[in-house]
C-alpha cells in the first residue's frame, strides 16, 4: 500500500485499502478526524501508515452510530493517551456508549409502544377505529408521565414539602411498562386524556380536592400524607392477598394520620365521624382503575393502588363503626368490586 519512496499513500489508496469510498475519507479529513500527512505537488492528499488504523477506528465508532463530535472526542483521548483505546474510568468512550445505549433505550420504548398501538387499532372494531387514534394519537411517544404530575400537583394541598409531593408521585403516578400490551396503550392514553380535562366536582372549574385538604400548613399535609403512605403500604399487603376489608394495622395508621393531622386522639367517636367526612368526599375513581390497568400483568389479581388502598381501608371503616353502632357487619361488596377513592390520596 504505501509503497511510495516517502512512505505515504494517496486518498484512493487509503479509501481502496479499507473498503470506503473516496467520499467518505474526504469528509473524515475535511472534519479533522483523519489529518493528511502532506499534500502532493498537484494539491492532493497524502496520508502516513497510521491514517489505516485511525480510520478503522473511525468506522468503527461510526458503525455504533456514534456522532462525529464523540468520535473526535474519542481519537483525542487515545492520542492523549499515547497508547491504549481510551477506555479508562470516565473515559469519552464510555460516556458515548452509554449515552448512546440511553438514547436506544428509549427508541426500542418508543417502538415497543407504536407497535402496540398500532395493534390496539388493528384490532378495535371499524367504528371503534377514530376515537381510539384521536386517544393514542394525544400521547408522547415514548410515552411522558408529565401531564399526571401536573395533574397531581395541582391536586395536592398548597405549600406542600417537596419531599413529600416526590414521594407521594412516586405512588401515584404509573410508568408506561416497557413492552406495553394493546390495552395497556389504551388505559394509559385513556388516563392523558382524564388528567387533561380533570373532574370540576362541581365546585365551578376548581379540581374535585377532598376536605383534608383543607389543613393549614405545610407541616399538617406533610404528616398526614407521610401517615397514609405507611397505611397504603400495609394495605397493600392485604389486597395481594386478597383479604376482606376489616379493623387492623393498617386500619389503625389510617386513622392516626388523620387524627395526628387534625391534632386529636384516635376514639371511636373520632372513628364515626372520619367514616361520614371521608364518605362525602369527591372521588376520581376512573384514574385509579385506569393506573391498575396500566400496571397489571396479563391475568393477574389487579396491582394495589393509593386509591384501591384508600378504599380498602374506608370500607374497613365503615364496617367497624357500624359494628360498634349496633348495625351489624353490613359491609362493601368485595374488595375487587369496590371502586378506588382518592379522597385524599
């Protein structure tokens, strides 16, 4: 190849010798990824032997669709280096793979979700067809949870700390699975579409905000939604297991919180009146059905929500007050018929 009395190779050579085009080693040279050793008396491009490795190792980064400002981060480092490929802890290669692995990531997300998509439309009935493209069609993709935060924040008590309203997000607000099934896709845009245009509860326009919203500082939301987050946890358990609502710990941190919250102690007739505040308050049921079709595996018993919980734990109320009342057990339908509430998570 370099068989000239200097050592060097022309730009047909070198492109001939590594199977590219002339085009290609040009724009490499043209963008300083490939520098030319000299230039021939005519004008043209002479490269020295070490332009053969260099531009094996330029494909080579190309071939991982790796940017050209990347690559040339990359050659700059080895050079640096002196030797080696520039691999070393936080290394420019490393920081372009794994931003390119990032971005992969979420195209193979984004065509996970349009081929679900497209068969959720497939498969719909004909007439069925333009409202299920207008639902999906309103969607990110892939898919963005923004527009329930916005939803959820709007709804939780004013001045609330962030740490709480972090923590209470992470509860309520549902990530699209990564290989979504068609219903999946519809439960998810059937929520965007729920959160855009949110329940007025007809309050005139204001979001349907139960009353233990209406607790004074930044401190009393704080412990109350800290004090429910432990309950829902618990009650968790229970859904998974399928159990009846009823009195328990789980019952019994429910009620602290509101009490803790409201500055009083826990007694049965706190319990009464908790049970009837707690029943008067609005509910966004069709989010919390909508979150556990989003999050539930095929077949499976429904995934525990804040608002599959909060029901749980109101029925489990209810039926302990109207037992200490003399009424008898007279109770909810079973846990997986009952309607979730949000009153107040």
């Amino acid at each position: 190849m370099f068989s000239s009395h200097d050592g060097l190779c022309t730009i047909g050579e070198l492109a001939e010798h590594l199977g590219v085009s002339v085009k290609t080693v040009r724009f490499y040279s043209e963008r300083g990824l490939l520098p030319e050793a000299s230039r021939s008396a005519g004008g043209h491009r002479r490269y020295g032997p070490d332009a053969v490795e260099r531009l094996g190792m330029i494909r080579s980064l190309r071939s991982l669709d790796l940017s050209v400002p990347e690559v040339r981060r990359i050659l700059d480092e080895q050079a640096g280096q002196g030797e080696g490929d520039g691999t070393g802890e936080g290394g420019a290669l490393e920081d372009a793979v794994a931003g390119r692995l990032r971005a992969l990531g979420s195209e193979l997300a984004a065509l996970r979700w349009r081929e679900a998509a497209l068969r959720l439309v497939q498969e719909c009935p004909p007439a069925e067809r333009p409202g299920r493209l207008r639902l999906v069609g309103a969607v990110a993709v892939p898919p963005s949870t923004a527009s329930l935060a916005r939803f959820w924040r709007a709804w939780l008590p004013p001045r609330m700390p962030a740490r709480s309203v972090t923590a209470f997000l992470e509860a309520a607000v549902p990530h699209p699975p990564d290989d979504p099934r068609p219903a999946q896709v519809l439960a998810f845009a059937r929520l965007h579409a729920f959160v855009t245009r949110p329940c007025d509860g007809g309050s005139g326009g204001r979001p349907c905000q139960p009353r233990a919203h209406g607790v004074s500082g930044a401190h009393a939301s704080a412990v109350l939604y800290a004090g429910l987050a432990e309950a829902y946890d618990l009650t968790g358990g229970e859904l998974r297991r399928g159990a009846e609502p009823a009195p328990g710990e789980a019952l019994d941190g429910f009620v602290d919180a509101y009490a803790s919250t409201y500055d009083t102690r826990d007694t049965p007739a706190f319990r009464r009146v908790l049970a009837g505040r707690l029943a008067g308050d609005p509910r966004i049921d069709r989010y919390w059905d909508l979150t556990a079709e989003v999050i539930s595996a095929p077949g499976g018993r429904p995934e525990p929500t804040p608002g599959s919980a909060h029901d749980w734990l109101l029925a489990a109320l209810d039926t302990q007050v109207e037992v200490a009342a003399g009424h008898g057990g007279a109770r909810r339908g079973p846990v997986g018929e009952a309607s979730a509430s949000v009153a107040p998570a």
